[in-house]
C-alpha cells in the first residue's frame, strides 16, 4: 500500500510502500484491524481505538493516527473515480495548518495532535456531504420550478423528461443520505464506549498520564458536534427526498387526470361513430340495387332521414347515459 506520513508539525514524507504486516508490526495493530484498509470501495466507516494507535476509515479517507504522527492511506480505484474523492482532497487541502491547529483552519485550538487529526477527518467527511447535499438540492429546486411551469401548457413526453431528471436526484440524494448516516453510526459508536473515548488521549497516554473512565469531556464534545452534524444532514436529506416523492406523486396523479380525460373523450367521439353507423348501415341497405317500392312515394326520403337521425340521437344518448354510469361506479 503506498502511504504518505504526516509529523507532529504538519511536515510529510515522500510517499513510501508498507505491506500489512509491515504496518502491523510498526504500529502495533493486528492483522484483522487492516483487512479492510486497502479495499478500492468506499466501504463502511469505523474508528478503531487501539493502545497507542487510533485508526480512521472515513469512505475512501483512512488514516493510521498516533501521538505524534499520521499515516494517510492512498487507496486506488479501478477505472472510475469514487464519488467520495472529495473528502481526502478537502482534508489534505492545508493539512500541515490543520495538524499544527492554526487559527481558521477548522480545528479546534487546544486539541492534542490525535484529536487535531480525527477533528480534521470528520470535518471533511460532514463539509463534502453538505457541500454535495447544497448542489443536489439546487438541482433539485430548479428542477421543481421547471416543472410547475411545464405542467401548464407542455406535452407528457416533456414532463416524462423532467420526471426521470428528478428520478436521479433522488438516487442521488439517497447516496448522500446512505454516507451521512454511515458516518453518524460510526460516531455514535464510538460515543457509546466511555473507554473508547477515554483511550483516543494517546499524546497522555504515551506521557504517562492516561485518562479515567469518565475522563473524555473534549473528546465526547468533539464527536457530538460531527454527529449532529451528520444528523443534520441526514434529516435534511430525507426531507428533501419526501418532498421530491411528493411532488413527482402529484404530477402522476395530474397526468393520470388527463390520460382519464382523454379516454373518456375518445369513448364519447366512438359512441357518436356508432350512432352514426346506424345512418350508414340504412343508407347502405337503400344503396343495393334491388327494388324496394319505395322509390315511388314522395315521402320515403323524409321518413327515412327522420329516422336515422332519431337512431343516431338514441344510440348516442343510451352510449353517453352508460359511459356516466361507468364514471361512477369508478369514483
């Protein structure tokens, strides 16, 4: 695995290959702690805390911290990208001024170095999923807005367009939605084990001074604030995915009204049609060369006009009574 070592003061080293069994051995970690470190996925994220190393799997942004220096993990993907890439770049962007805690730099002052690393990891895991939460709903606002005003005058196959473009948005957002609650998980998982907590102070540990039990305030702060704001997140998220659902749920209804509308149209113009098949169906018998003796009487083609009109109005009427009596029998 190609790796890249960070010292106390933000200063790194070229990057070196370490085997498992090389880092197992340097850093005290066994072989089940690395099983997943080199996998080209995102995987699950997890905080293992170990006697004197901390490790940190945030999607593809793992990391080997101790007391006094970082390892970072280069993970290689095969063929495309992760759509995770973003967080190991918002974390290495100005990283030596993140680990030596400089003012503005998003970590908090007073930190030991450990905790200035894992406070640096979650803050660019929860920023790239905001900052990716923020473009989708965008996206996702003048997506709605386009639609509302193509429901007024435009086709179904443009609406159809529009529709499977919300379609993505969701799938989108449900990804979003998946890592945000991946990583507020993780948090809580860590915020559930007092002795977890007590066991990240490893710059105290390594000075002799560990901590108790109940010894954990700044740490059990520090991942608080992360899983609210994963939570955070995650709520918006799937609120703004209901709404979507909602929205794509009632334009259906509305195409439905209108495809019901246009059926109704078309049975009402066919029992015109067979009205009026019986006019042409009297008309056709009338227009066979055999003699009928009607030919003669003045008033045969008044009588017989007359009568297909009635026909035509009755069938109508009797077809338009029945296509109402179907309508409400549906409703």
């Amino acid at each position: 695995m190609q790796t890249t070592i960070y010292d106390a003061d933000g200063s790194s080293s070229d990057p070196t290959r370490l085997t498992k069994q090389d880092i197992s051995q340097r850093y005290g970690l066994s072989a089940r702690d690395l099983r997943a470190i080199d996998l080209p996925s995102d995987g699950f994220p997890h905080i293992l805390i170990r006697e004197t190393t901390m490790l940190v799997h945030l999607f593809n942004l793992r990391l080997l911290v101790q007391a006094d220096q970082m390892l970072l993990f280069h993970v290689a993907y095969q063929g495309q990208r992760s759509s995770t890439d973003n967080t190991t770049r918002v974390f290495t962007h100005d990283l030596a001024g993140k680990l030596r805690g400089d003012p503005g730099r998003g970590v908090s002052l007073g930190l030991p170095y450990e905790l200035r690393v894992l406070e640096a990891a979650l803050a660019a895991t929860t920023s790239t999923l905001e900052a990716e939460y923020v473009l989708a709903k965008e996206r996702a606002v003048k997506a709605l807005r386009t639609l509302d005003l193509q429901m007024l005058d435009k086709e179904e196959s443009v609406i159809h367009s529009d529709l499977r473009e919300l379609l993505d948005l969701v799938r989108r957002l449900a990804g979003i939605e998946q890592r945000a609650r991946h990583v507020r998980s993780a948090v809580q998982e860590v915020l559930n084990e007092d002795e977890d907590m007590a066991a990240m102070h490893l710059t105290d540990k390594k000075a002799g001074r560990p901590h108790e039990l109940e010894d954990h305030q700044d740490v059990e702060y520090l991942l608080e604030a992360y899983y609210k704001a994963s939570d955070t997140v995650v709520q918006e998220t799937v609120s703004l995915m209901r709404n979507i659902q909602q929205t794509e749920q009632t334009i259906q209804s509305i195409l439905d009204v209108r495809r019901n509308q246009i059926m109704v149209l078309e049975a009402k113009v066919e029992i015109c049609m067979l009205g009026l098949a019986a006019a042409t169906l009297v008309a056709g018998l009338y227009g066979m060369n055999v003699p009928n003796y009607w030919e003669e009487k003045s008033w045969a083609f008044g009588l017989l006009v007359s009568f297909c009109l009635l026909g035509t109005v009755l069938i109508s009427r009797y077809g338009m009574r029945q296509l109402r009596r179907v309508q409400r029998v549906h409703l």
